[in-house]
C-alpha cells in the first residue's frame, strides 16, 4: 500500500499522537505502545481445483499483550496489506481496552478475494495458513476471528486444523465459530447490534428521536446489514445502503429485512425492486441525518467530508474516516462515533464466546445481549465525559481512555527483563 495520506497504519499513528498529546507519559512508553509487538510474515501454497498451486501471502500482526491474550479478526481481501494489518492490530489494542475486556490486539489478512475461489479452495487456503500462524496463535496467547471475508465456516475450519495439530479439540483458539462447534450464540448479529446500541446512545445524547432520523448505511454484509436491520427496528427510517455492486435508495425507506432476504438470495443489493439505484460515492454525501459507513477504510476523506449532510456518524467498518476529514466534520458538528466504539461489540462477544468456551458453559441469548448492552452502554458514557472533560472529538476522547489503560497496565507489569 502506498505511503501517504490515507495509508492506515500512518493514519492509525496520527490519532494515536492525538490521544498521546492529552497524557503525561513517558516517551519509552509511548514509542512501546505505538510499535506491533510482533508480526509474522507467511507466504505459503494452495491446491486449486484444477490441480496447480497458488501462492498466497498473509500476516498475523500482535500489536499489543499487556492487557492480556491478543484478539483480532483475519481479513481476506485483495488489498491487504502489512501497513493496513499493523493499523487494524492497533485499532484492537484500544478497541479492547476500551470495553475493558482483558485482551491485546491483533489482527490477520490474507491478500486474496475469496469471490475468485471455489469453497474447497477456500478450506485449502483456510487450513494452510492456520498452520502457518499456528506457532503464533492459542488460546492463550493470540485468538483470531472473523473479518471481512471471512465467516463462520471459516473459523471452523482454523479450529479444526489447530485442533488436529494439538491432537484433541482447542474450541477457545478462535471466536466466531458456528454455534454448533462452541460458537456463542449472538456472536453473528453482535457487531451491527452493537453499532445501533452506540447509535442509540449518541441520539439520546444529542436530542435526536427515532422517528425522525434518516439513516444511510454503506457496506451490507454482516456489520452493515444487521445495523441497518437494527436501526430499522429502533424506529428509524433506512434510506439508502450499499454494497461492493453498488447502492440502493428510496426516500420513503427500504424494508431492511426483505432487502436481507433479496441479498442472501442474490448476492447483490442493486437489483431489488424498492429502490433506485446510486453509487457509492452519491451515498455517502445523501441527505440524511444518520450516517453508517460499515465497509472498507478510507471512505470519508478530505474530498468528501465537507458533502457530508449526517449529523451523526456512527463507524461500523474500521477506519472509514481519515484525520482529515475529522477535522473537517468536527469543524461542521457532526458527531463522529469511532470505529473501536461503535464496532466493538464483535470482539465483546467474543470475549464472551471465548470464556464460554474455555468453561464449556454456555449462555442464553438474552444473557448475552444484556451483558453486551451494559458494555457498550458503560463505554459510550465513558466516552462522552472525556469528550466533555477535554474538550475534544469522541474518537480522541476514546483513543485518550484506551491509552491510558494500556499505559496504566504496562507501568503495572513493568518492562522485562
Ligand atoms: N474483526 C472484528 C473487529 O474488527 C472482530 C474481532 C474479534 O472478534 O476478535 O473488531
């Protein structure tokens, strides 16, 4: 990936500097925070269906372990690359300090479109390089899980392998699997629950009802389809969403669920009869007052930000707006919920998949959903009374929370030897 303005681990570096300037710290500790404490490079075959081999690069990133284990998803897509991995390893640092769940942050990606591959191909893939990260991955120490392009199914099969190299079932090595093999239950919907939790939270804060909010969603896979489902529950009008193909718009709102069906029939949302079509681009710059980007980095830019007509943005994707086009937006009032907020309710699920696993006592839905509510709740006010004690954005307001517990942790621990 290039280097320059929307490179993710610069960016990821920038707001960390932004936090880091509101704590007094000492400049050793924060250049030990700031660095991947270890990143493991794997380039490794795979079998095609027609009986060639392909080779493959991937990553496994541990940016940081003093608050406990390293947790993160693995991301197949195209354009992974170690800069974006470093970023995403680091946005899981703060991510779990900022719901206090007793974890690192760590992330994997693998540069490959999982569209080009057949199921078998992708299992091959699957297997293969979990045995290549094998020597950095367990249940205690770094525990993977789903990403985009990722999914279940493929968390089965990361278990599976690891589990037949250790010769007996590890079902705490990875999280997000099916709920059939010691996934939880919720862990599915959890992300795009949590996202209108935090969404609520902010509309609570600033006044804004339900019914009278009009909410554009960008991305419709996992994150991006259940928040829209969501917010549609909570009263509010969906009126545009998107995916890779391309969006959807009707300004009277879309049935969110039928869309869902339609997707999980089609694949696509584009060709569904209750709406027009519009790009991505028109999307995000919609009128409306709720904003949703749930898909890559880098969507709300300096070119863009000043369009932007939501007065509340709420992150389901992690990093979809660059530090330019913050300060852009934080200038016009809008409400930016960050990513390692808003999107943490996947890693606070399974957080709770992973201590169900390791007691083999498994919860109830309701349990889950209470307890996830009362995290994401707690977190959000958390951030709001930093944002109002210092004056600042509520993603420096977040960053500030998250580094310091991590500062707090490793000054406990102390520095080895
Ligand atoms: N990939 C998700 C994230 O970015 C979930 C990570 C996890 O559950 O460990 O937060």
């Amino acid at each position: 990936m290039a280097k320059g303005p929307n490179n993710p681990w610069e960016i990821a570096q920038e707001q960390f500097n932004n936090a880091v300037a509101y704590l007094d710290l000492d400049p050793g500790l924060i250049e030990f925070m700031r660095l991947p404490q270890r990143e493991l490079s794997v380039n490794f075959p795979v079998r095609m269906d027609d009986g060639s081999l392909k080779m493959v690069s991937g990553y496994r990133v541990q940016h940081n372990t003093v608050r406990g284990p390293a947790k993160g998803g693995i991301r197949y897509h195209q354009d992974v690359s170690i800069d974006e991995v470093r970023a995403l390893a680091m946005w899981m640092t703060w991510k779990c300090a900022l719901v206090n769940i007793p974890y690192g942050g760590a992330k994997g990606g693998v540069i490959i479109d999982p569209r080009t591959l057949s199921q078998d191909e992708i299992e091959n893939l699957t297997r293969r390089f979990t045995s290549e990260i094998a020597i950095i991955i367990g249940p205690d120490s770094d525990i993977p899980a789903p990403d985009m392009g990722t999914n279940p199914q493929v968390m089965a099969w990361l278990m599976d392998t690891y589990s037949m190299h250790a010769g007996y079932t590890v079902n705490a090595v990875v999280t997000g699997k099916p709920v059939e093999i010691g996934g939880s239950l919720g862990r599915n919907d959890a992300t795009g629950v949590g996202v209108m939790f935090s969404a609520r939270q902010a509309m609570q804060k600033l006044g804004m009802d339900a019914e009278s909010c009009r909410v554009v969603v960008q991305g419709f896979g996992n994150v991006g389809s259940v928040s829209a489902r969501e917010m549609a529950a909570l009263g509010c009008k969906v009126i545009a969403v998107s995916d890779v193909y391309g969006g959807l718009y009707n300004a009277n709102g879309l049935d969110v669920r039928d869309l869902i069906r339609h997707v999980r029939e089609t694949g696509k949302v584009i060709d569904y009869p209750g709406g027009e079509e519009i790009s991505n681009d028109d999307l995000l710059t919609l009128d409306c007052e709720i904003l949703i980007p749930a898909a890559l980095e880098n969507q709300i830019t300096d070119k863009n930000a000043d369009e932007v007509k939501a007065t509340l943005i709420v992150e389901g994707a992690n990093g979809p707006t660059t530090p330019a086009a913050d300060r852009i937006l934080q200038e016009k009032g809008v409400t930016v919920v960050p990513d390692i907020l808003a999107n943490a309710g996947g890693v606070t699920v399974s957080y709770f998949e992973w201590v169900q696993g390791l007691q083999s006592f498994f919860w109830s839905e309701a349990e889950i959903f209470e307890r996830l509510e009362r995290i994401m709740t707690n977190a959000f006010n958390d951030c709001w009374a930093m944002k109002e004690k210092k004056g600042v954005d509520m993603r420096t307001a977040a960053s500030i929370l998250a580094v310091q517990r991590v500062a707090e942790a490793a000054n406990l621990r102390g520095f080895y030897p």
